[in-house]
C-alpha cells in the first residue's frame, strides 16, 4: 500500500505528493487526513496523507517511519479545501493545510494512549497487562505490533482508550486527578473500624460510605476540611485509587450564562428568516446577503437560523470579527445554546483553543463562533454558515495562503449544499454589487427593533472651531454633549482610530522627524512609556530630549491618539470616569472582558477606543457617540478608502441609542463635505453605495474589475527595484491588451524591517493566462527566493495596499 504525502518543506519543487510506501504495521490505521512522519533525503519531516493507493509508478520506495495521529486531523472534504485554496491564493499546499490546524499540531507531539475513567475492566486480557504499570502508555510502544495497532484502534472506537498528545510547550492536554474507592463498600465500613485514631482518614472513608461520588482532590479537601497527605495514605494503603481523568481548559468556566429564549421576531425579521429556513429545508446552497440596519436584530435572526439547523442534526459554523468577538457576543451564542458551542478567537492560549478545536473535532459541539479561521472548523454535516459584519478586512488573512473567509464559506457551503448567510449594516461594495446583479440573495431590514429610531447625526467642521480659537480637541458641542451625559448619568462613547499618545515627534526648529531606523515611518510617541514605538516592526526607543538633527530643544509631539485624549479628558472634565480600550490596554489576558464589564455595570461614563469599540457593543444607556478624527483613514492611499471610512462610522454611530433612551452622535471632520462621512451621517448606506460605484467604475476598481498585488521586497534596494521591472516586463508580453498594469512603483510604505518594498498591480477583467505567468514568475525567482534573501507575494484580492 502506497501513501501519497505533502511533506513540510515549503517549495515549489516538493509541492506535490510524494509517494511513500506503508510498513505492513501501519496498513490496517493510515488513512487520508492523517500526519505522519517520513524520511526526506537527510532528514524526517511531517508530512499530511492526501491518498491511499494500491501501488505507485516508482519502483524503490521510503517507507514512513511513524503515524502523528490515530484518527484523520482533516477530513476528505478539508483535504479537498486545501487542493482548493493552493489553487485560489497560489501558496504551497502544506500552507493551506497547515492553516486550518490549531497551533497546537503544528509541531512535533508524543502521543500516549490512555485507559478512559471506569473503562479498566473493558480492556482485552492481551492488552491489558501492558497497562498494569500505570493508566497511560506510550504510542511508541505499540507501534511494533501490528495486533496490538488494529485493536488499539477498535478500543478507540468503543471509547475504551483515548489518544492523548503531549506537544510541548504547554500545549498538553488538561488532566485533574479523580478519587475513588479501590473496594467494595462492605470492605470499607470493615476498615474504617480499624482506622479509630486516624479521625480525618474515616472521615473521607465515611464521606464514600454515604454515597459521596467520585470527586478531584481539591474537592474532597475543601468539603472535609482535610489534606493531601491524608488522602495519599489511604491510597498508599489501597482502600482509595487515584484516578488521573482528561477535561477541557475552558475560557468560560468561570462564567455564568443565563438560558435564553428565541424572541419574537419583527415583521422585517421573520420576513428574511423565510427564505433562509427554506434554503435549509430544501438542503440548497445559496448565498445571502442580510443588509440590516445597526440594532436591527440581525443576530436573532442568525440564533433562529441555527436552532432550525440543530434540530435536522446539522452543524452551524459562525464568524465574526476578531474585535467584535466581545463577551457579549459570546454570551447571546452560549445563552442560547449552551455547551453546544465551541468558540475560537485570538484570546484563547493555544492549549484552549487546542481543546476547542477536539470538541468539534470529536463532534461534541455543534456551533462552532469565531473568527476568520474557524471557517475551517472540521465539522462533517455542516447545515449553515453565517459571516457577520462581512465587509470586515479582517476576514482576509495577510500572509500565506492570502484567502477570504467569505470565498471560503462559499465554496464550503457549495460542498455541503446549505446557505451561507452575510451581514452587515455596510456590506462590501462587491458583495452588494453580486446582491444587485442576482449572484447574491439580497434580504433587508430598514427597521430598528422595537422601531427604535436612528441616533441623530451632528458634523462639526473641525476648521471652523480652530477660527473660533478653540484648539482642544474635542467641538463646543461634543463637550457641551458629554457634560450633558455625565449630569443625566448616561454614559458616551468616543472613537479615535490611533493608539499611543501623539501620532509623531518633530522638532520645530529644523522639521526633522524622528523615524524609526529599520522602517519609512514616523515613530509613535507613548507617554506611559516615554518612548517611542514603531506599530510594523516594534522597534522602542526613548524619547530624546534635543533633537538628534540640530541639537534644538525645540522637540514637540504632534498628532493625537487615544492616550493623549483619555489626559484630555481629565483635564477638561476632572469629574469624569473614563475607560481607555486599545491595543495597549488590552494585552492582558481577559482585560478586554473586564473593561467591557466595568462598561456595562456602569463603572465609567465615557468609554474611549480604537477600533475595538466600533462593533459588537450594545450598552443601553449610551446615548452619546463621538468620533474626534473622522478623516484618519480617508485620505490613505487605498481605493477602498471612503468605503471603508463610511463604514466605520456607521458601524460606530450604531452604539447610540440601542434601547429606550434616544442616542445622538456628533462628527468631528477636517473634510465634513465628503460624501462618505455627509452619506454615514444620514445612515444612508443606498445613497453612499450609488456615489462609490461611480468613483469606482471612472478609476476601474473593483468591482468592475479584479485587481492583483504583486509586492517585491529585498534589503538591496537595487535589487527589489530590478526585480520588479523584471516581472511588470514579462506580464507585459503575456497578458492580454484588455488587462491594465501599473507600477513598478515603491511601495506606499517604502521599507520595513529593513526590507525595501516595490509593487505593481493588475487589474482586468477576464484574463485566462494570469494565473500561469503569476506561477511562473514565482518558479523563476524560486532560487532567489530562497538563497538571496528575495520575497515576492502575490495577493490576487488584495485588502491591504500599503
């Protein structure tokens, strides 16, 4: 029997499946979607079994020297996924097959096969005396014994044993020692008459007498009062066995959630809900696009969608933003539906998310929550897939392999031929333009819940208050609003998109800035730290208090982000409580959930953010939205810029007046007559949508065409440059007339990490032979690749153009 393995080394001559022959131990377990061990020239690699055959064209075979794993880790549809997405992105299949795995199989693992709780009687008399020394047994073990193989794998089907992996790097899996008698209960009330002096051991004794259950040591301590040096003796003395019992790390376990019921739904609700559940029942695949306005209970209607789809025995797979990822959102998916959900997101430590993944895994759950990766969550009859706020960049992943989540939920849903549902107040212009031409579903809402109105929409020209001689931060009005708040005890939300505390240092004297050495960019300066910071490559410095050019002492910070607003803040208003949420406030582990929590139970009146807070937030008594700078983002070099400036103050306007209390929200813009920010100030998505399509369609960007990225970058710059004009020359000659090419040019951010980075882009419309010279280009640089330090990625739907 011959395996077919994609081996681990990520290069164009070895992406393809090498043929390895099976030792006849292995024969009865290897199976597709397995990882295994195997000999590549010198050394022994991991590889993935993507195929099974009876016999290869080679003659001399290696043979593969161990199994990783005792069940498949991907499953034929996933294998399949893989083959899918090296086609899509262009990147190597082991990259693509890697990236569905949690981090936790990415590496080298010692497997032990351990006896399950109170299953020791069931094991087979000729295995059994292999586990007399202790509970657990080394996989190496049993490898030499293909008897011992076979029925090792019939006792993992009858949840007899089960295979535990011990990766390093505190990736193993959880176990907590369990203790319970080693006799009959007859037995023990026989010794507990022995044991007259020893009070604290007959006690435990008694508790076991009684009909106590099983209980981990920590319990038993706490409900008697004992120690662990007594409990050890009665196990010394064989009337108490120690158990040592496998369970889940769990990110919730110390939270409480309240069962809830689904709600009664709006008429435009149920209305949207219809079509959805006949997709379902008719087990048909087709593409949704729910375009409903912020607080109009899109999210009742995904928690329907689904309870219909648990019901027909089908799973559910959910994605969401990585930032909106909130405890609130996780508390409406576990409400519902409790411990049938398994939740992914960047939170979690690699041992929980190693857990949540075996959950779905071992089909113990059955929605999986998260973000963009969960949509390769390894369920088998999957019966929805729901991708909330769909227009996020998040969903696309910037490194290899450079897939959409949304593509990818497409062509799962295709597979398994159920509905895929997209969300958003703002969607993607290319997702509503598919909506428009039919290749989409389209489904609205206009309606708020409970016919809650939109908050009301103040721009104040930013300009005009500098004519007025106000040079703080925050608009006569905005601060007038805030006091406002704080007197009725409502609280407001305040929006900067930029962390740190000034967005450069210059000196004044002679306009020197002080730039980071290993990237074209200004540093960022950080008052908590006093020092400098660069957000690409992490490079610190401190603060310097003469400027490095000119000696001046003139050295002044300029620009404003959410550390320098929350110092405002307490200036301007003493009394006022305020709560900071960035990146930098929430490295902790869980800070983000305490800051949210503090929020909610009312510990603040004003919470300040980042992008954090823009989405997923639904706090009753806000009623106060206040964006300071509305143009960040809008004058990047980006064709997506006034896209996704509208869509992020929509989608942060929306925090206003959720509930009974009506919300207002005030705009602070530099450029208030740009359609983007008038259009998002009278929640008019239609109207923004018809005057981007135009600026769109005279630019030729998507989607009236596709674009691809190709970015060049070498610590020569020379080099980058050459290289660049090279692969624009040899597109040049063989794409079609109709396909547009621009560059070479440097890169908007022109180095990083001491990379200098050239790029150019294609756009077209139908171009059959881009796929073909964009491989062959990589072929042809692969040596340089790899010897010379050259890097070129090439991202076919780019979201990132800097």
């Amino acid at each position: 029997m011959i395996a077919k393995v994609i081996v681990d080394v990520p290069t164009n001559q070895t992406d393809r499946p090498f043929d390895y022959e099976i030792p006849e131990k292995f024969i009865s377990i290897i199976e597709p979607g397995m990882r295994v061990i195997v000999p590549f020239g010198p050394r022994k690699i991991q590889g993935f079994i993507v195929s099974v055959e009876e016999q290869s064209e080679l003659k001399s075979l290696k043979k593969i020297i161990d199994v990783l794993d005792i069940t498949p880790v991907l499953n034929e549809e996933l294998i399949n996924v893989g083959f899918w997405l090296t086609d899509k992105t262009l990147c190597f299949a082991i990259s693509a097959f890697q990236v569905m795995l949690p981090a936790a199989l990415k590496v080298k693992v010692q497997k032990d096969i351990v006896v399950n709780a109170g299953r020791e009687n069931d094991l087979p008399e000729q295995i059994a005396n292999k586990f007399s020394s202790g509970k657990s047994l080394p996989w190496d073990e049993l490898m030499n014994d293909k008897e011992d193989i076979a029925l090792i794998k019939q006792l993992l089907k009858k949840d007899i044993v089960t295979v535990r992996y011990n990766v390093k790097d505190r990736k193993q899996e959880k176990t907590v020692i369990f203790i319970t008698p080693a006799i009959s209960l007859e037995k023990l009330r026989e010794e507990v008459k022995k044991l007259d002096r020893a009070k604290k051991q007959q006690e435990i004794l008694q508790y076991f007498i009684e009909g106590g259950e099983e209980t981990t040591v920590i319990q038993l301590c706490d409900r008697l009062g004992t120690t662990r040096s007594t409990i050890k003796a009665l196990v010394n003395k064989q009337l108490l066995i120690e158990k040592e019992v496998e369970v889940y790390r769990d990110p919730f376990q110390e939270r409480e959630f309240t069962k809830s019921n689904p709600l009664p739904l709006t008429t435009e609700q149920a209305k949207v809900l219809e079509p959805i559940l006949t997709s379902i029942e008719d087990k048909k695949h087709e593409t949704f696009l729910l375009h409903g306005v912020t607080g109009s209970g899109k999210t009742e209607v995904y928690l329907q969608a689904i309870d219909k789809v648990l019901r027909d025995g089908k799973e559910a797979i959910v994605l969401v933003p990585e930032i909106s990822l909130t405890p609130q959102m996780v508390l409406r998916f576990k409400g519902r539906f409790g411990s049938k959900v398994a939740v992914f997101h960047s939170g979690l430590s690699q041992g929980e998310k190693y857990d949540e993944w075996r959950k779905i895994h071992r089909g113990e759950v059955k929605v999986v929550v998260g973000a963009r990766s969960a949509v390769f969550a390894p369920f088998t009859n999957i019966g929805i897939i729901i991708i909330d706020e769909e227009h996020e960049s998040s969903y696309k992943q910037e490194d290899n392999p450079r897939y959409h989540a949304r593509d990818v939920a497409i062509f799962r849903g295709d597979i398994h031929q159920c509905p895929v549902v997209l969300g958003s107040a703002t969607p993607s212009l290319e997702s509503f333009a598919r909506a428009k031409k039919g290749v989409y579903h389209l489904l609205s809402i206009a309606e708020r819940v409970n016919e809650t109105a939109m908050p009301e929409v103040d721009i104040v020209d930013m300009r005009e208050e500098l004519r007025q001689g106000n040079r703080s931060m925050f608009s006569e009005a905005l601060l007038e609003k805030l006091k406002d708040r704080i007197a009725k005890k409502q609280q407001s939300v305040l929006f900067l998109n930029r962390r740190g505390f000034s967005t450069f240092v210059m000196c004044r004297e002679c306009g020197f800035v002080v730039e980071c050495p290993h990237c074209d960019l200004s540093l960022t300066y950080h008052r908590k730290s006093h020092a400098m910071k660069c957000h690409y490559c992490n490079f610190e410095e401190r603060v310097s208090d003469l400027c490095p050019s000119c000696e001046s002492e003139h050295i002044r910070f300029f620009g404003t982000g959410t550390q320098k607003v929350e110092e405002e803040l307490a200036k301007v208003l003493p009394g006022a409580r305020v709560l900071r949420m960035d990146v930098d406030t929430t490295k902790r582990k869980g800070a983000h959930e305490k800051i949210l929590q503090a929020f909610g139970d009312q510990n603040a009146d004003i919470l300040l953010g980042t992008q954090m807070i823009a989405k997923g937030l639904d706090f009753p008594n806000v009623t106060l939205v206040g964006i300071l700078a509305a143009d960040t983002m809008l004058h990047l070099p980006d064709f997506r810029a006034a896209e996704k400036t509208f869509q992020l103050l929509t989608q942060v306007s929306g925090r206003a007046g959720r509930h009974k209390l009506l919300g207002e929200v005030v705009i602070q813009s530099y450029t208030p007559e740009h359609y983007s920010i008038q259009y998002a100030s009278k929640h008019d998505y239609l109207g923004f949508y018809d005057a981007e399509m135009q600026m769109r369609y005279r630019l030729g960007y998507p989607p009236y065409y596709f674009v691809t990225l190709i970015t060049v970058s070498h610590p020569n710059v020379v080099k980058a440059a050459n290289v660049c004009e090279k692969i624009v020359s040899y597109l040049n000659n063989n794409l079609s007339d109709k396909s547009i090419l621009l560059g070479p040019v440097v890169s908007p951010i022109a180095r990083i990490k001491d990379r200098y980075r050239y790029q150019c882009m294609i756009k077209y419309k139908v171009e059959s032979n881009l796929v073909s010279s964009l491989r062959e280009i990589v072929k042809h640089y692969n040596k340089d690749i790899h010897n010379d330090r050259l890097q070129i990625s090439i991202d076919l739907n780019p979201y990132m153009l800097m």
